[in-house]
C-alpha cells in the first residue's frame, strides 16, 4: 500500500457531495466497487457543465487509475466496474438510460437527482440528446499543486498582495512554465517571486524552446550572472 502523503497546502479543489450520500447511502453501500463507481461519478459529474450531466460506461472504463483500483488485471476490473454500476443503479443512487438495442458499454449515468431525473426523461422524449462536444473528458490524474502551494513549499509564506499577483501569473502563464521556474529559483537559491516572474516573462517574450537544461552549468550561470542577475541580491 502506498501511503498518502497528505492533502497540500493553499487552495485545493473541492468536490461537491450532497449530504445525503453520507446520511442515507454510505452506511447502506457494502461493497467496495459500488463505492468506488458511485464516488467517481459523484467526482465526474461535479466537473461536468450545463444542465444535462452524464458519465458513460467508457468514461469509467478509460480511467486508468480507477481501473487499477477495482481490479489487478483489466478483465477483474471491468466485471468489477460493471457490477458496481449495476449495485448503484439497483440502489437508486444512478440512474441508468440506454437505448433500445444499444450494447450495456453505450449506457450513459445520471445522478438520481431533479436534474439527472429530468434529463433522463428530455432524452426518453427525445427533447435532448448527448452532445459529446459538451461533454468534457475527465480522469483521476494527479492533482497538479496550485500555485499557492508550490510558492509556500519553495519560497515562504503568502501574502494577501503577494496571491493577488499570483492568481494573475497563474492565469497568464502555463502550469508547466511556473513548476519549472520555481524550480530554477530554487536550485539557483533565489527564492524571490520577482525572480521567477522574470523568468516566465523572458520565456513569454523570447520563446522557450524545447526541454529545459537547467541541470547545466552553463544555464546555471545564465540564470546567476546573465540577464536575471538584476533580480539577485547579492
């Protein structure tokens, strides 16, 4: 068993549950891939937008990570993956709508809520229909830290001046971009924001090609003594 290393500082993204899952469902759930699917859905669904949301059997099925975790092999996990659908479905905490004649993997998973009731029956009615360029693709990778977190975790403390600037970094340059520059701030021991803003600004405006060698010591140097050297205080 790995073990978890703890939920992350700074802002994280939270998952809506409605309470009654822990009132009602959980203490009846007695099977741990019935758990499993109904959480990810729970997860996959929250991620979803507009008013008809839906998981399909082969959003489960592609999850890489899920499947690893309802079964060793691929032929366990995905009997493991249909029965727990059928358990949720049985249980009434998804609703299951499938065409007539369709193939059990073309079923699409609502939540057995108002709205997930209401799009089941648009789409009997034929009022809706899925739209699969509204519906967005989802799976359990592991969560990038934001940046909040990875500036406490390589520089300091925040504060409330310093997240406003972030939150606009944030939106103006790709995660990547600002992992990689931390880093860089970091293996040089300079551990100032204006530092890393100056890197991601010098890639922003002069291109950043290609894998970073900044194991190098000639991009070590250009980092301490080139044109980020102002940012340095000696």
């Amino acid at each position: 068993m790995s073990p978890f290393t703890g939920f992350p500082s700074g802002k994280v993204r939270f998952t809506s549950i409605p309470a009654p899952f822990f009132s009602d469902l959980l203490p009846e759930i007695d099977q741990l891939g019935e758990l499993k699917v109904t959480l990810y859905a729970l997860w996959f669904l929250d991620r979803q937008e507009g008013q008809a949301r839906y998981v399909t059997f082969k959003d489960f099925a592609d999850d890489q990570r899920l499947m690893k975790g309802l079964g060793n092999t691929a032929e366990t996990a995905c009997e493991a993956l249909k029965n727990g659908l059928e358990r949720a479905c049985q249980r009434g905490s998804l609703i299951r709508a499938l065409a007539e004649g369709q193939d059990a993997d073309k079923a699409l998973y609502f939540l057995n809520s108002p709205r997930g009731r209401a799009a089941v029956q648009a789409w009997q009615q034929g009022k809706w229909s899925p739209d699969q360029a509204e519906h967005l693709p989802n799976t359990l990778g592991v969560e990038r830290p934001n940046i909040f977190s990875l500036y406490e975790q390589n520089i300091g403390p925040l504060t409330p001046m310093l997240a406003e600037t972030l939150e606009q970094a944030e939106q103006e340059f790709p995660a990547d971009w600002i992992e990689d520059a931390l880093q860089i701030a970091v293996e040089n021991n300079v551990r100032r924001w204006r530092y890393v803003d100056a890197i991601l600004r010098s890639w922003k405006e002069k291109g950043r090609h290609g894998p970073d060698r900044r194991n190098s010591e000639e991009d070590r140097r250009r980092y301490i003594e080139g044109e980020f050297a102002d940012f340095i205080e000696h």
